[in-house]
C-alpha cells in the first residue's frame, strides 16, 4: 500500500468512525445481534490470499458494528465505564500509528514522558503522595495485581524474606484482610499472586457494603505475620466508602500495607463536593483506579499508584542485557514489556478537560445519578436500596413482594429494558436479592438521557409486571 492509499483508507475509517459516534444517541443501547449470530459472520475458512484494504475494513465495519454494544451512547449505565471521550480517541488514533512500545524511556522518550507528564497530574488531581510512583496498566484488574504484589514484596522484606529470588516456597505466610464484598478484581489478584481467594480474613460490612471499623481493627488483633489489608473507595453496587482514617490507623498500627481498590471511586478525590467520601484514602501505600471509567479514556487504561516506589520497582522491575540500566522506565511499575502507550490518551484528556472539567463532570455524575433515584423512587412498589452518594443506584424492584417473586420479576425487566434498547442497565446480586445497578458515568449523559431512560425502566417494570 503506498502513501496515498493509506492516506485514502484511514480518511475512510474516520468517516466511519465519525458516523458511529454521531448515531450514539439514537442508536439502541444493547447489540441487535446475539455472539452466535455475530461468531457465523467471522468464522470463515483461513484465507489463502488476502483481500484488499478497504475491503477487509468494509467488511469488518459490516460484520461488527450490529453486535456492537453502544457502550459510547448516554444511556449505557449496565457497567461502570466511561464514554471514551474525543480527546482521548484522537489521540488514541494517533498512539496507534506511532506504534511506540512504551517500556523502556531511552528508546520511547516520548511515550515515557507522556506517562511521566500525565502521572503527576493524577497525583495531583486525586491529591495522592506526590513522590508516589505510577504505572499505567490495562485496568483494575493489573492495577491491583501490581499493587498487590509491590506489598507483597515489602511485608515479606520485614519480615526477611526476598520473594523475587525465593518465591513463595517456605515463605512467612501473608494474612490478607478485606471486606466481604471487596471486588471480584481483588480475589483474581490474589489468585495471580499465590495468595488464594479463600485464604482470607473477611471483615463484616454495614448496609451500604462499608467494612466496619471496629470490626476490621478486629480482625487484625490475633494476626501474626506479615499483613496485606485491602480497603474499596466505591462499593460496585452501592459507591460507599470504607471508613479510611480508621482502617488506616489499624493497619498502620499493625505494620500492615493497606491497599486501597478504588477503580471508579477514586476520582470522588478530584471533585470537591464529592472528596469528602474519600477522605483519609491518603493514608494508604498503594491505590488502584482506571482511566477507561471517570476519565473517559478509550480502552484499556488503568493506573497502579505505589507509595514506595522501591518497593513498586522491586516487584515489577524487568532487567536484560539489551534494555539500558540506570534510570527508571515505565516498564519497570507494570507486569508487561511490550505495551501500548496510554499516557497520550491520559495527557489529552486530563489538557482537553483541565481540573474543573473532571470536578464537573464527576459532580454532575452523581447529581444525575440522584435524579434518576429520585425519578425511579416515585413509583411506589420501586426501592432504592443504596443512598445515592456517588453515582451507582442499586434498585429493587416489587418491594410488595415476596423475595423469590420480586428476583424473578427484577431479571425479566432487566431483560426486557436491554431488548427494547432505550437505556442499558445490569443486575447484580446484593443482600442475596437481586438488584438492578445503574450506573452514571458517561460523559455523554444529560438530565434528559436520565430522564428517558427513568421512564423506559418504569414502562418495562409496570408491562412485567402486568400493569399495561
């Protein structure tokens, strides 16, 4: 392919891209394919010669777009993920064609310099120790395994043992204490790094899903060893915040490193009318948050936060003779080599947005997200379960009803609102009844979306109901 007929191809993917985007808001909210029906399209023989450029993106726009789901429209409110915002798909475009793999600093000095750029503004927006050092990985899932592990490290150095040289083989064992409902990324972590999802310590949690205080200072006393304490800012159904100073004085007290998983909730950190939810979260050793949720960057993007660097570099650093020595490089606080470079989706974002921008936006999150309680709470046999702090509303639906009847009635509405496509919302399990979560946290979303899709949720629970 020469120049002209790139040029030629990637203006076409623009045009595409741009008519995708600009249908968002119309567009049904749920994929109008099923994955069988999508998989037939793909599933052709291996190809024994190749097609043409223009072709194959023609193709694979036709193939993909109708099981697509319009996670970029307003009313996708199934999951706790942003929009991807303009700024940070332009300059993901371009990260793509600079093709720059961005762990090593002396040979991608750009890439490196953007995430080193775009790290202290973070730092600087969630008001973290600003000597604390980042690495940008895919997502909560890596960013806890990373935290996870730079404390696995450290606990295990007091206590005299090198796990990079030794392994875990003989090893003091690691006490790790969380909450009950601590997120299904925490338990993989633990899983990846030898610890075992079941060989935990779990605190009791209040209503809204907070690990109580004294509970945790609790579990704590009769430990001995080395402990990780793992804390949520942003409970997935709920958005509550566990009682950091608290916690923070327990674990500290104990020698504990305590982590903090605060994938979207985080960034309550970076609005001043919501930074009061997390207050204390400074008093952590290490944070877990993504871009790809509030900060609309596209996927996949994800930040690990370390208070002691060393300890970070310890855990991840990867030496070889052919990559330079003497100074940090960004592959050296993520488990990947080779990767994508996410600092110029964060960078462009963070410059397009600016401080005020992310404050607004996130308060305006939560102020939809307590109208569309508000609205929903208006039909009597409709409960919100949750108080609306942040920007998840757990609903109930059938509050008249008995618990196995209200369960299946809230899993046929859910059905029924994803097939009609206005809105998208999720269920989730909370209290051992079924719930339907939604989510605010599109940049996209207006009183307006909220308004329209109120009343869609409303219509399909009064049809399964019977009502209509």
């Amino acid at each position: 392919m020469n120049g002209r007929e790139f040029e030629a191809l990637l203006k076409d993917v623009a045009e595409r891209a741009a008519a995708y985007r600009a249908g968002a808001q119309a567009r049904p909210h749920s994929p109008q394919m099923a994955y069988g029906d999508v998989l037939a399209g793909f599933a052709q023989a291996t190809p024994e010669a190749g097609a043409p450029m223009a072709e194959v993106v023609a193709e694979l726009a036709a193939l993909a777009e109708p099981g697509l789901a319009n996670i970029v429209g307003p009313r996708f409110f199934g999951f706790v993920i942003g929009g991807s915002a303009p700024a940070g798909v332009a300059a993901d475009w371009l990260t793509s064609a600079w093709g720059q793999n961005v762990g090593n600093s002396a040979v991608t000095p750009s890439a490196a310099a953007a995430e080193a750029a775009a790290a202290q503004w973070l730092l600087d927006l969630l008001d973290l120790p600003r000597t604390a050092s980042v690495g940008f990985v895919t997502g909560a899932t890596m960013a806890n395994f990373t935290a996870i592990a730079a404390g696995r490290s450290e606990v295990l150095r007091r206590a005299g043992w090198n796990v990079e040289a030794r392994g875990l083989f003989g090893a003091p064992p690691i006490n790790v204490v969380l909450g009950e409902e601590a997120h299904s990324t925490v338990f993989s972590a633990l899983r990846y790094l030898g610890l075992g999802d079941q060989r935990v310590v779990r605190v009791p949690i209040d209503a809204e899903g907070r690990m109580r205080a004294e509970a945790f200072a609790d579990a704590l006393k009769p430990l001995e060893g080395p402990v990780i304490a793992i804390a949520q800012a942003g409970q997935i159904n709920t958005g509550a915040f566990d009682p950091f100073p608290e916690i923070a004085a327990a674990a500290h007290a104990k020698g504990a490193w305590l982590h903090v998983d605060g994938a979207f909730g985080l960034w309550a950190r970076a609005a001043p009318d919501r930074s009061y939810l997390a207050e204390g979260v400074e008093l952590a050793d290490s944070w877990a948050t993504d871009g790809h949720k509030w900060l609309q960057t596209p996927y996949d993007c994800g930040y690990v936060i370390v208070r002691d660097s060393e300890a970070h570099r310890r855990a991840m650093g990867i030496a070889a003779s052919y990559l330079p020595e003497g100074e940090a490089h960004p592959a050296d606080y993520v488990p990947e080599l080779s990767r994508r470079a996410r600092g110029f989706a964060t960078w462009a974002i963070i410059k397009n947005l600016g401080r005020r921008g992310i404050a607004d936006m996130i308060s305006g999150h939560c102020a939809l997200a307590r109208r569309m309680a508000e609205r929903l709470n208006a039909e009597g046999d409709i409960t919100i379960m949750n108080d609306v702090v942040l920007n998840q509303v757990a609903v109930r639906l059938g509050a008249d009803l008995g618990d196995s009847d209200a369960d299946a009635l809230t899993d046929r509405t859910i059905a029924r609102i994803q097939r009609e496509g206005v809105c998208f919302v999720g269920g989730a399990a909370w209290g051992a009844k079924r719930i339907m979560r939604v989510s605010v946290i599109n940049a996209a979303t207006t009183e307006a979306d909220v308004d329209l899709a109120a009343d869609a949720i409303v219509s399909a629970w009064r049809a399964e109901r019977g009502r209509v």
